[in-house]
C-alpha cells in the first residue's frame, strides 16, 4: 500500500508537470495566431466547460472501474491532448485540441487512490501531499516549459508533454492495482454489496444528485463554490491561466522569466502543503482551518487590489498559497468523509467539476475585467466576495469558536 501511494504521488506531480508546461505555450501560441487577452478567456472558458461536463461522469466511472482505469483514461487523453496541441498552427485547432480535456483529470484521479487507501482520520494529511506533488510538479513544468518554448518553440515543447504523458499511463498500469477500493481494510463487505447496486450508468445522474442530500454536503458545495468564484478569478485564473496574459502585458516579463516565477510559486506551494498543512490538521479543527482560509483570502483579495509590480506580488504569493491550499484541502477532506467510501470517487468527480465551474466562468469574467478594469478589480471581489462567505460562517458555524482538538 505505501508503495502504491508513492507512485500515485509521482503520477500526480508529472501530470501537473505537463499541465504547467502547457500553460508555458498556450497563451504565446494564441497570441501568435491573433488571440486577443478576451479570446484567450474564451478558449480557456471552452476548457472549464468540458471539464465542468467530465468530472461527474470521470468519478462515476472510477467508483464502477476503479481509479486505475480512470487514470489510464485521463493519461490516454492527456496524450491527445497534447499531441493536438503540438499540430496546432490555426485558431480553429487551438480549439479543438482542448476537446480531450473533458477527460483530463489526473489530479483528481490520484486523489480517489490516495481516498481509497487511506482512513478518514488521516485523509485531510494524505491529500495534503498531493498538494506538494502540484508544486514540484508546477516548479518542474513551469521551468522547464518556458526555457523549451524560449530555445526550440511550442512543437517541441508540446512533444515532450506528449512523451511524458505516454511515461505516466505506463505507470498507472504497471504499479496501480486494478481495484484501489479493495484494499482499503474498511471498505470490503461495502464493496461487495455496492458492486451488485452500482452497476448503473456511468451517466446516471441519480446517484450524483443522491450524494448531494447527505448532511452538510450542500452547505460545504456552497461554501466551495461562492468563496472560490473570486479565488478562482484571482487565484486560479489569473495564476493559471490570466497571470501568463498579466505576465505579458502588465509584469512586462518574457516566456523563461514567467516560468522562473511560476516556479517560486511552485515552491511556496511545496513548503506550505508538504511541511505546513498536515501540522495543522492535526491540531485545528476543519471547521477552524476553513474559516481561517477564507478570511486571509479576502485580505489577500485587497492586496491585490492595490498591487503595482511583480515584486509586490511574489510578497502576496505566500499567503495567497497558503489560503487557497488550505481551502481546497479541507473542503475535499470534509466531502470525501460525508458520503460512503464507494461513493468518494463520485464526490472528487464532483470537487473537480467545482475547480471546472470556477475555470468555466472565471476566464470569460477575467478577460472582460481585465481589459476594462484592470488587474486590481480581481482583488477587489476576492475580497468583497470572501468577506462575506466569512461573516455568514462566523454567525452559521459556532463550532469554529473551539479551535483546539484538545
């Protein structure tokens, strides 16, 4: 079992590796084809969509299949994926080289073995590490793509994504076991009996829409998704996908400079999620932590507002990672524990679809706000967003008053 989870850490940390190389090309490329900054909101957007439609359906198929043949299915797309990319030399195949993406969901693949194998009370600690391997894998692909796009250009750059995506599926199939839920000592008479029960479609929505009545799901979705709308502008999309477009326009900096800084937000990421939030797990309660999260989101959603270079940013970096990896931890660990362990790959699809949501409408949003309002108007409804999302958890969640377990 531990060697499963280390392989399942390092397939998570190539597959961010090769996420991160590709946002080292997509916005250079886009642009040399004619892409304006709202355009390139739309082909992202066009990436969320997809996505926001796979989740469900990638969990649904991983809880009937099990995660191996969900990963192999994300790594085979993840070849396509990249592969189209690498032949893109028209508007119209920028776009149609993000239809695989609807299959795309790597990370959270690992996280349903990582579910799968590990009991609930050490979950939150174990999907923390997954945490680390997104920032060894952002560091690694953010380095490595911006000096491959700078010396050989897109072709190449995307044909090691390519090459590295082909490693990860002969990973996934020599070191992960066919059944991940099998093995969890908990969860085998379930297993059996849900086996018989399940053998539904994997597009039957009946049994998503039946998760979402178990107690407290509802409110911690909502909690997900009205906290992380302004996040997911600020923080996802413009360190994802908007901040290589601020990068170009407002920091002034070129494709190696911009993978050198995403590489620093690589290893913030690294140190807080492999050497911070499993200390914290295990002396606060969720409730505390999320509450925590959200409020220093909304500060940071102010500094942003008034930020003015790309040194002032890098300062703003470290709380910024700190509250958005806290927040994404601790939701998915609170879901993940509501719902029967045959059912967590559902729910992770479901977690997913909510990042999917986020990059659905945060491009679109972020482009238009951008070109009118400029860089400050993402913090200033981070803030704006958050701090509310905060004041109605203080008045709703008297239990985050106990922050001590003990």
């Amino acid at each position: 079992m531990p060697k499963v989870i280390f392989v399942t850490y390092l397939i998570a940390a190539l597959d961010i590796t090769w996420m991160f190389l590709q946002f080292s090309i997509t916005p250079y490329l886009a642009r040399k084809l004619g892409f304006d900054t709202l355009w390139i909101g739309y082909l992202q957007t066009t990436v969320g969509v997809l996505q926001l439609l796979g989740g469900p359906i990638f969990g649904r198929f991983a809880d009937l299949f099990g995660a191996r043949a969900a990963l192999c299915l994300s790594c085979s797309a993840n070849v396509v994926y990249y592969g189209l990319l690498a032949a893109a030399d028209s508007p119209l195949m920028l776009f149609i080289h993000k239809l695989p993406a609807v299959f795309m969901h790597g990370l959270p693949g690992a996280q349903m073995v990582v579910a799968d194998l590990t009991e609930p009370d050490k979950r939150a600690a174990a999907l923390g590490k997954l945490g680390l391997c997104f920032g060894i894998g952002m560091v690694a692909g953010s380095s490595l793509g911006g000096t491959l796009n700078t010396n050989y250009g897109e072709t190449l750059t995307a044909c090691v994504a390519v090459g590295g995506s082909l490693i990860n599926l002969l990973l996934v199939l020599k070191f992960i076991p066919k059944n991940t839920k099998s093995q969890a000592p908990q969860d085998q008479s379930q297993a059996l009996q849900d086996q018989s029960k399940q053998k539904k479609s994997v597009f039957d929505m009946g049994e998503i829409i039946r998760l979402m009545k178990f107690p407290g799901v509802a409110k911690t979705f909502s909690i997900k998704i009205f906290s992380g709308l302004p996040s997911g502008d600020s923080v996802s999309v413009i360190f994802q996908v908007m901040f290589s477009i601020i990068a170009m326009n407002f920091f002034q900096l070129e494709p190696a400079q911009n993978g050198y800084l995403m590489a620093y937000f690589g290893i913030v990421s690294m140190v807080i999620q492999g050497g911070v939030i499993g200390r914290l797990t295990a002396k606060y309660s969720e409730n505390s932590l999320l509450l925590l999260s959200i409020g220093m989101s909304s500060l940071v959603g102010l500094a942003q507002a008034f930020m003015t270079n790309v040194y002032q940013f890098c300062f703003i970096v470290l709380p910024m990672m700190f509250s958005l990896s806290v927040f994404n931890v601790i939701t998915d660990s609170m879901l993940t524990k509501t719902v029967p362990s045959s059912d967590t790959g559902t729910m992770l699809g479901l977690c997913a679809s909510v990042q999917s949501l986020l990059r659905t409408i945060g491009p679109t949003i972020g482009g238009i706000l951008y070109q009118n309002y400029g860089v400050s108007s993402f913090g200033l409804m981070q803030f704006a967003v958050n701090t509310t999302v905060f004041v109605f958890m203080l008045r709703n969640m008297p239990s985050s008053k106990d922050d001590h377990r003990k």
